[in-house]
C-alpha cells in the first residue's frame, strides 16, 4: 500500500507543478495583450476654404407687374388672355376693333399719293421757272412763286405721311401682347366691351424677374452690406440653386420690431414664384487655408475641447488627447484656430468614448476584409 500512496501523491504534486507553471504563463501574456481596442473611424487634418454665412428664410415679391390699359378706344372683339393664363413676351392677349383705323389708313395712303403728285408737279413747275429765269423772259418773282408754291407741297406730303404713322400706331394699339413673360394675374375685359383710353384691360405678374426680401435683426449691419453674394433656393426643391448679390438693405420699423431687409433682385429660372418664401444662404466672408474637422471630433471635457490624435506605438494605434481652440461651425465642420497641424489624424466616429492613451483599430478595406474571408473559405 506504501508505493501505491506514494505514487498517487506524486501525481498529484506534478499536477499542481503543471498548473501553476500554465498560470505564470497565462498572466504576463494577458498582460501583453492588453485590452481590446476600440472600433473608430479617423480623417486626416487638412486645410481648406471655408464659408462664413447666414441661413435666412425671406419672401419673393414679383419685381415686375403690370397693368395693361387701353391704349385706343373701341370694342372688344376677342380676349386670348385669362386669369392664370401664363404668357410670353410678344403673345396676344385681345383685340380691339380695328376697322375705323384700317378706313383712315386707306385714307391717309390716298392723301399721300395725292400730295405726292401735286409735289411731283411742282417741282417740274419750278424747274422750268428756274431755267426761264436764267434767260430773261420770265421775272424772279414768278420763279419765286413756283418755289413756294413747291416748298409747301413738300410739307403738306411730310404730314400726310406723319398721319398715316400715326394710323398705323393707333392700329398696331388694337391688338394688346403682353410686355413681358409671366402670368395675366386679373382678367378685367370680355368681349363686347367698350374701352376707352386708359381703361384696364389685365394685370400681370412678371415671372422672370423676382425680388427676395430677407429680414434680419438690427446688429446685422456690422456684417452684412450690399455686394455680398447670396444662395438661393426654394424650400421645395433646396438643391436647386441661384447665385445673386444683396443689392439693397433698408431699415424696417414697426411696432413690434426693428430690423433690417435684405433685398437681393434676380432672375427666375422656374423654380421661384411670387408671394412664396425663399432660403437664402448669405456668404459673410471666405477663409482660406482653414483647418477644420468634423463636429463629431471634438470632445467636451473638463479640461475643455479636446481632439484626439492617433499615434502609432508598440505596432498599436493609440488616442492621445489634445486641447484645441474652435471658431465657427459650420455645415458639420469646427474651424480649429489652434492645437492641430495638416496632416494630424484624429478620431471621428467613436472619439466620445475614447480616453487619453486607449488603444484604438480603424476598419479594414472592404477589399481586404473580403479577401480574409474568401481565403477562410
């Protein structure tokens, strides 16, 4: 029994012996490992040029519309033009009756060809005065007649033409077009109506030329004036875009506030309309050569806004926290004033969670990880 015992105890010490050596080993090499590294993205610092703006919504006033009157009497024979009728520049819009023009243009063509050969024969009249009067046998005051006589026929042909201009206007009057393109707002005449001079016949509202009205509060006048460039969009289709210039600023005073309007004029390319609103981004200035990194970088702690930076050591990536100094934000951007140079890499997605020397692992290519897996298969 004694060998037996001996032999069991041996085992068992051996055992231990094996296990406690496994342990040793075991603990430094966890050590080694370390904890696991945090999944983030990175960008690289890089500078840029970066807008300084103002985000507004204002109102679209049509900048031309006008009211068409008559500008011949008569009767309305036919109207083309009706409310919400969108037309263009040169298009009929209605008639008014003609024919007592085209009767007095018929009589101002006769009068002219009249007066045209009454002058016809006074200039051959004259010459042959002036040919008598060169040999003697008539006297000057007999040429002299004929000149007159022939100087007057000119003139009466000069007004016989200047009346029948002035049919043709008149006629020209009867047919109303419209001035410019846009859209007959009010449609006031029918057909039988009687229009006299100057009485309204439409009113339109010009869609070609638009003026933006942008409010903005009092103190706005120490950054913005007239010249800086304005964006803008309509609310339903934003990524369509106008470039134009603030062409005015006036003071607005009411009873419930004092601000500032922005008025800034272009030209509609469809995607605007009249009496609706506008998003009008004001460009303050322009920086060049800007550092900027996305606001999810930037990280409040106690000791203030930090970034972290990725730094390569011991063949790991590790976030190594910096103070930096921001300026503006904007479109998801803070402007670095100080604490990064270009080519700084810092943490993005993730950077919230992140602590001063933890070890962090960017993604892998889609590509490489899809090679990993192709060769596992």
């Amino acid at each position: 029994m004694m060998p037996t015992q001996q032999l069991r105890s041996g085992l068992v010490l051996a055992a231990v012996a094996v296990a406690a050596a496994c342990g040793k080993e075991a603990t430094p090499a966890k050590k080694a490992g370390g904890p696991p590294a945090a999944l983030i993205t990175a960008t690289v610092v890089q500078p840029r040029t970066i807008e300084i703006s103002e985000t507004v919504i204002g109102s679209l006033e049509n900048f031309i519309d006008p009211s068409l009157g008559a500008e011949v009497a008569g009767r309305i024979t036919r109207v083309f033009g009706f409310t919400g009728k969108k037309v263009a520049r040169g298009e009929l819009l209605a008639e008014i009756d003609a024919q007592d023009f085209e009767i007095q243009a018929r009589a101002d063509a006769a009068e002219i060809a009249r007066q045209a050969s009454l002058l016809e024969q006074a200039e051959r009249v004259a010459d042959r005065q002036h040919k008598l009067v060169a040999k003697g046998f008539i006297s000057q005051n007999a040429a002299d007649d004929a000149l007159a006589q022939r100087n007057a026929l000119r003139e009466s042909l000069a007004a016989a033409k200047a009346r029948a201009d002035h049919t043709r206007r008149s006629l020209a009057k009867t047919r109303v077009v419209a001035p410019i393109d846009g859209v007959v707002e009010t449609q006031i005449v029918a057909p039988g109506d009687y229009v006299k001079l100057g009485d309204p016949l439409f009113k339109l509202v010009g869609t070609q030329a638009l003026k933006a009205h942008l409010p903005l509060p009092e103190n706005a006048d120490r950054v913005i004036r007239t010249g800086l460039k304005v964006r803008l969009s309509a609310p339903a289709a934003p990524e369509r875009q106008i470039e134009a210039r603030i062409d005015e600023i006036k003071p607005t005073v009411t009873a419930q506030t004092r601000a500032l309007d922005a008025i800034v004029k272009f030209d509609n390319d469809g995607g605007f309309r009249g009496g609706g609103s506008v998003t009008a981004k004001i460009v303050i200035a322009v920086r060049e050569n800007t550092l900027t990194v996305p606001e999810q970088s930037v990280v409040l702690r106690p000791a203030g806004k930090i970034v972290y930076i990725l730094e390569e050591r011991d063949g790991r990536l590790h976030a190594q926290q910096r103070l930096v100094e921001t300026g503006v934000r904007q479109e998801g951007y803070y402007e670095v004033v100080r604490g990064l140079q270009p080519g700084d890499r810092v943490a993005v997605d993730g950077a919230g969670f992140l602590t001063h020397g933890a070890a962090v692992a960017l993604p892998k290519p889609r590509a490489e990880a899809g090679a990993k897996a192709a060769a596992k298969k």
